[in-house]
C-alpha cells in the first residue's frame, strides 16, 4: 500500500525544493497492469487462498508495515514467521519446489488490504494488492498485515533478483521493503544464507537532521525532532520551532505520541512555512504555525 497521502505529497514538495536549487506475471496479472493498491477500486472479496504459481501459508494483522523477507530453510521459514507476527506454526513448504516470501503490507483503518497474486517482472517479484471499495477514501494511517506466501521456484527471476511489495520502488528510508536475494533460486532445493537476503542499503537515505526547540526549520529537507508533552498545556504542542509553537491543525486524528517519540517533520514550503506534516510510523499529523507568542494555545 502508499505511504500515507500527506507524507507522499510532502516529499514530492521537499524533492521540488530540491531540484529548484520488460515484464511477466504469475497469478494472471496482464503486463504493463498497475498493480498500486491506489488504483481503481474493486469489488471486495475473500481474500484468496493461491493463485498461478503461489499459495497463502498465513496472513494476518500482525508484523510490521513496509517490509518484506525471504525463506528458503525451515529455520528461516520459523524466523520469518516470528518477525511477521504470525501465531502457531508455520505451513509446511516444499522447498525443493517453492520458496516462502512475506509482505509487510499496509493499510488504513476501515480499508482492508487484499493480496490478490505475485507478480514477477524482469528481476523483480512483488505483490499484487488490491484495497476494495474507494482507496481515496481511506485514512493516512499505516497498519500492517502480514502475508506470507510460498512460490515456485520456476516462475522465480533467474537471481540475483529483489522482492518488494509493488512495482513502484519503495521510499526512501524504508530499506526493508526491498530484499535483496543475492543468488538464483530456480534450483530445486536451492538455499540462500542469511548474509543473501538483506535490505538495500542504497534505499536507507542520509539520515534527517535532528532539531530541537530553539532551532530554525530548513525549508529544504525533513528533520526529525524528539516530541516533549507539555504538562502545563491541553493541546499537544511542539517546538519552538523556527520561532513558534506548532499544534494539531483543526480536525486532525487525535494526537497519540508518547512522550520521548521522535517524529519526522516535513516542512510544507520554504523558510516560513506555515503548515509542515508530523510523521511517526503509523500516523502523520499536519502541524500549523502558532504566530502569537509562545504560550499554549
């Protein structure tokens, strides 16, 4: 699934600022077929079971968002289950013939997120998700929902190869939604090491500058600043920031971060900026500037 809207649209913002200064499917997807969850909605259905090429081993609303992984070992196969969240043990995969991929998929309260088949593309193997009814409609929170599924090694890349959880490449910052599988698969009973399959390292970015109250804002880039609840205040506020105070804009998601949480803000414009988005892993905020003083609002 996206990553949250808000998000999305400020870092194409951020990524303007800045530049201011071949394919096959499994599972009946056509080519050339978007396979975003933000496409046209569908009709909901169950969520199925196998398709050409792959079979579900477990699903649930568990592990962790944007991520995906590799198995090719019982020993690996239990680790991944464990990572992804799922209860009991893990299904029985064949591996001279399959392997075991999971999905870290996302989706918003109230919007399921559906897999509907994998999809191989050159040396590329990602999923196909689908979210049923109107996905515009949908709220910015990102939930997981683990799918772990077996393929067979002969609709596999020829490897190396990578796995993500669509055809677009993931964000950055989120090395772990691509894996990396460093040798071929295709071989019955073929294994990989753990030291095989790994995150891109080019997807991890330069790290945001951290900020701290007191500090000015680059209108140029994200920064990641540590939240501090003021007891003395009703409405959760942040900063001084660039010489205000910011807070919740009116009629945003009630405002859940613990105290101590670093978040990742986005400034909305150049120096100045009267909005900027507050991001922590599973729900953005959009911030607006206080201009009178610095007292609570």
């Amino acid at each position: 699934m996206r990553r949250s809207r808000r998000r999305e649209a400020a870092a194409v913002l951020l990524a303007g600022l800045l530049l201011l200064g071949g394919c096959g499917s499994v599972g009946g997807t056509e080519p050339g077929r978007s396979t975003s969850p933000s496409g046209p909605a569908t009709a909901a259905v169950e969520q199925p079971t196998a398709g050409e090429g792959w079979r579900l081993l477990g699903e649930g609303l568990t592990g962790e968002p944007y991520r995906t992984g590799v198995a090719t070992t019982d020993d690996q196969l239990d680790a991944l289950w464990r990572t992804a969240g799922l209860d009991d043990d893990p299904a029985e995969v064949d591996w001279e013939r399959e392997i075991a991929v999971w999905f870290g998929a996302v989706y918003g309260s109230g919007c399921p997120v559906r897999l509907d088949g994998v999809v191989v593309a050159d040396d590329l193997l990602h999923a196909e998700l689908t979210l049923p009814g109107e996905p515009d409609a949908c709220p910015d929170d990102a939930n997981p929902h683990a799918f772990v599924v077996a393929v067979a090694r002969d609709v596999l890349p020829d490897g190396p190869f990578h796995i993500q959880l669509e055809a677009r490449d993931p964000y950055p910052g989120e090395p772990e939604e691509r894996t990396l599988v460093d040798v071929g698969l295709t071989a019955p009973g073929s294994t990989a090491t753990v030291e095989q399959l790994r995150p891109d390292p080019a997807l991890a970015g330069p790290a945001e500058p951290l900020v701290a109250d007191g500090d000015d804002l680059p209108g140029d880039r994200a920064v990641r600043y540590v939240y501090r609840a003021d007891p003395a205040c009703d409405t959760p506020v942040l900063g001084p920031l660039d010489g205000s105070l910011w807070r919740p804009a009116d009629g945003e998601a009630p405002w859940d971060v613990a105290d101590g949480t670093e978040l990742t803000l986005y400034p909305l414009g150049g120096e100045g900026a009267p909005e900027m988005v507050a991001s922590s892993p599973q729900t953005d905020w959009l911030l607006v500037r206080l201009d009178e003083g610095h007292g609570c609002p």
